[in-house]
C-alpha cells in the first residue's frame, strides 16, 4: 500500500521539483550578465578589447545610415550621426534592445577628420564607461552618406 503512494506521488513530486528549477532558470536568464575586459587592465579609448555575454538572444542591426523620418539625407556629418544612432535605437526597440545592450558595434566613416566629433556624438548614445567592442573603417559609402552604423546587441531570453 505505501510503496503504491508512492509510486502514484512520484511523478507529482518530480514535476513540481522541475517546475522550481524551471523558475530557477528562468528568474537567471532574465538578467544578462555582460563583462567588459581590457588587455592589461588599461582602457583604450572608446572601445572595449572583449565583451562576455552570457547565453541569450542575438540582434543583429545591419548598418544604419543617417536620413532623418522623412528619408532625407542631411549634408552635414553631425546631424547625419545623430540621424544615424536613432536610426540604430530604433532598429534595437524593434528586436527588444536598447543601446545598453550592444555588445559589438562597427562604424564607417567617410572622412577621419570627422572624428573628434563623432566621438562627442557617440557619447550621448552609448555608455562609454563599458563600451562595446568596436571597429573604426575609414570608408567610400553611397553617394551623399557620411557615416554609417551596425551593430550586435544581446538580451536575455523572455
């Protein structure tokens, strides 16, 4: 009689047991932890060396150019960059990221004289304190575009 309780109770007690450690897992994924580590300990300027993501969901943003809503391409750089970063958030909020959440981003550029002020820009979009890994292109774009952005960003998993 007992053991036949038991055996009646046991999937039961195993399927709650899955059940915790399925919410166990759950309430982990819901934070993603990301490192940003540097060779040496020195931070260079305006890019990480490596970003560690744990497991997650991968958004990859193709490369953003800076037409403002009305698809009109400005003819200065500034305003193109600005264009070009909120064009990249909102590509991010459609696969449910934010900036805070990229973790590699590569910009082209057409002109390096624009740099100085493309690194003031970029600053009022991503956290430069734990910055993504980045990679700078000197580049010929299409005609009338001046800088352009792509990205990948990780989020965890809902």
């Amino acid at each position: 009689m007992m053991l036949r309780m038991i055996r009646r109770s046991l999937p039961a007690l195993m399927a709650m047991a899955g059940g915790f450690a399925l919410s166990a897992m759950a309430a982990a994924k819901k934070k993603l932890d990301k490192q940003f580590l540097n060779v040496g300990g020195k931070k260079p300027p305006g890019y990480t060396h490596v970003v560690t993501s744990a497991p997650g969901k991968m958004i990859f943003i193709s490369g953003q150019g800076g037409n403002d809503d009305a698809g009109n391409m400005p003819t200065d750089f500034a305003t193109q960059a600005h264009n070009t970063f909120k064009n990249l958030g909102k590509c991010l909020a459609l696969g449910g990221a934010s900036f805070a959440d990229v973790v590699k981003i590569n910009y082209f550029v057409t002109d390096m004289k624009n740099l100085g002020e493309f690194r003031q820009i970029r600053a009022n979009y991503l956290n430069m304190e734990a910055p993504p890994a980045a990679t700078l292109v000197q580049a010929v774009l299409a005609p009338g575009l001046l800088v352009e952005i792509e990205c990948i960003a990780m989020v965890s998993e809902k």
